[in-house]
C-alpha cells in the first residue's frame, strides 16, 4: 500500500502542475479540498478524477462517490486498490 500511496501522490503534484511541493510534503490522511489539505478546488477534482482514470484505470462513477474516495491520499489509494483487485 505504502508503494501505491506514493504513486498517488506523484500522480496529483504531476497532474495539477504542483511541482513545487515534494511526495513527503503530503500527509496520507491530509484532506485534499479546503484549507487544512492541500487547498484543491473543483477544477482540480475534475483533473484529479482524469488523471486517476489515465494512470490506473480506475472510474470513479459520480459525485457522492467522489466526495468520499477523494477525502485524502490514503482513501484515494484504498479505492484504487480495492478496484483493480475487483
């Protein structure tokens, strides 16, 4: 999982052009929307989801889900892992 959760975040500071910010400066469990995370936005969600499609070929089916699966780094890699064992 450890790996996986690496992955995830170099795929979101790639993917939202956030180079400036390094693999260790993003907590596992740090939120990823609203000022105590990493501050995404909207756009951003809809980046995100793009990219997650693209690098591990993973769907995610709507917004309820969303909300949920994009709750942190960790929740993130959790889905991915639990879809592609699926």
């Amino acid at each position: 999982m450890a790996v996986l959760i690496e992955r995830v975040k170099k795929v979101i500071i790639e993917g939202l052009h956030l180079e400036e910010m390094g693999v260790s400066e993003i907590a596992d469990d740090a939120p990823l929307f609203g000022d105590s995370g990493l501050g995404l936005d909207s756009v951003d969600a809809l980046e995100l989801v793009l990219e997650i499609e693209r690098h591990f070929d993973v769907s995610i089916e709507d917004n309820e889900e969303g909300r949920k699966v994009l709750a942190s780094v960790a929740t993130l890699a959790a889905y991915i892992q639990e879809r592609q064992a699926a």
